[in-house]
C-alpha cells in the first residue's frame, strides 16, 4: 500500500486543487490530505476565509481524497512522521525545494519521495483570481459611488 | 436502480452543498446534479463567480455525484425528461413546491416523487456570507483609506 501525501490551504476549492489530488492520488493508493491549519497559513499566506475545520471537511469530500487531516500548528514535519507516507506530492506552485523536504524526512526516520506535480493545464480560476472577481463585485461603500 | 436528482447553481462550494448532496444520494442509488446554467442563475439570483462548466467539474468532483450536467437554458423540465429521475431532492431553502414539481413531472410522463430535505445543521458559512467576508477583506480603493 502506497500512501500519497499532499498538503495545501484550500481555501476556496476551484478545479486546479482538484487536479493537484486527482494526479497526487494517482501516484499511489491512498491520498491523504494535510489541510494548512488557520494560523499557519496566516503566517505563511494570508488570513484563510474559510476556518481550517471547515477547510479539512470539504476537501475530503472530494473523490481523489481517502483522508483530510488538520496539520500541526508548529512544526509541518510532525504529520509526515505520524502519517509516514511513501511519497509527498507538492503542486507546482509550492515553494518547498523537493530535496530539501527528502532530506528532512530521511533525517526524521521517514524515507519519503518527493514527486513535484505539474500544473493544471487550464487553470482559468485559481484562488486569487476568484477572491479579485468577488471583491470587484463588492457593493459600494458610499451611495455617490454607484 | 434508483436515481435521485438535485438541482442547484453551487457558485462557491461550501458545507451545506456536501451535506445537501450527501443527503440527496442516500434516498437512491445515483446521484445526478443539474448544475444551474450561467444565464439562469443570473435571471433567477445574480451572476455566478464561477463560470457554468467549473461549477459544473466542482460539482462532479464530489463524492456523493455521480454525474453532474448542465441544466437547460430555456425549461427546468427539459433535463427531468431527459434523465427520468424516480427522485427529485429539494434543499430546504430551495423555492419550487413539492407538489407542483410532482405534478408538472408526471404532466410530461415522468412519475418523480419530489423530497424535500432538511437544513445542514451546523450551516456556519453559506455562500452569502462566504462573498460578504470575502468582499469585507477587500482592498481600500483609495490609498488615504489604508
């Protein structure tokens, strides 16, 4: 049994997340999912607009997902060590450098791989763009600006 | 083999669909979802966000789905013809009335019995207020307000 790692904020789900898993899964035989827990991605990212427990239950009702688990608050490695995947999936848009992350697992007793995944082929709605399109449509403070 | 249909725009995935959908495909044995069209969603509620075939993806992403289509553009019934569900789930807060769908159904040959089910009970974030707390963290207009 081959256990897929993947880890993310996801914090609106939009179809390149989906693709991010379908493939991560497809490495192996059961995906699970480490869902950014809220202060770490304040730290890392921004604020998320969906709270992490919220964020972990809709990411494991996506098909590719066996299991979405909240990860930890202080060190990211503790959940590799726990889980003790075979391999960790990174997006391709996620800055860790694989041989650094392969290192650090090795070093902690875990011999992961770390395979770097391609990025979704018609990512025409990522997070970002969909927060820019909702606030462009925010109603107007002040009455004289409509 | 029984198939239930669900109908909805699902614009920003959130709790209350999963629940909503994994609720819908307990009453049968295939799920099927209408994924309201663009054109649609704007004469019946606003503009969608996201456009209709990601929401489309999105929806069939989801574990409970079997399969998720696009609905008509013209006439809600079109799609009822064609996919001869033996359930029609309806989300609590959707408008149609049970009866009248049930009658206009079996009008055009097609026996459904239409279910009404209940609300997501810990429904913490709707859609609305997803897009409000989205639109709240909005970036000031002008620099004098930052």
């Amino acid at each position: 049994m081959v256990r897929v790692m993947a880890t993310g904020v996801f914090d609106l789900l939009h179809p390149g997340h989906v693709y991010f898993l379908t493939e991560a899964k497809k490495l192996g035989d059961e995906l699970v999912v480490v869902v950014a827990r809220d202060q770490t991605a304040r730290r890392l990212k921004r604020e998320p607009f969906v709270p992490e427990h919220l964020r972990r239950e809709m990411v494991e009702a996506l098909k590719p997902v066996d299991r979405a688990i909240l990860g930890s608050t202080t060190d990211i490695y503790e959940t590799v060590v726990r889980e003790r995947p075979d391999i960790i999936a990174l997006g391709y848009n996620q800055l860790w450098n694989e041989r650094e992350v392969e290192g650090e697992c090795a070093r902690r007793g875990v011999p992961a791989k770390v395979v770097r995944l391609g990025a979704y082929p018609h990512n025409d709605i990522a997070t970002r763009k969909l927060v820019e399109r909702i606030q462009q449509r925010a109603p107007s403070p002040s009455p004289e600006a409509r």
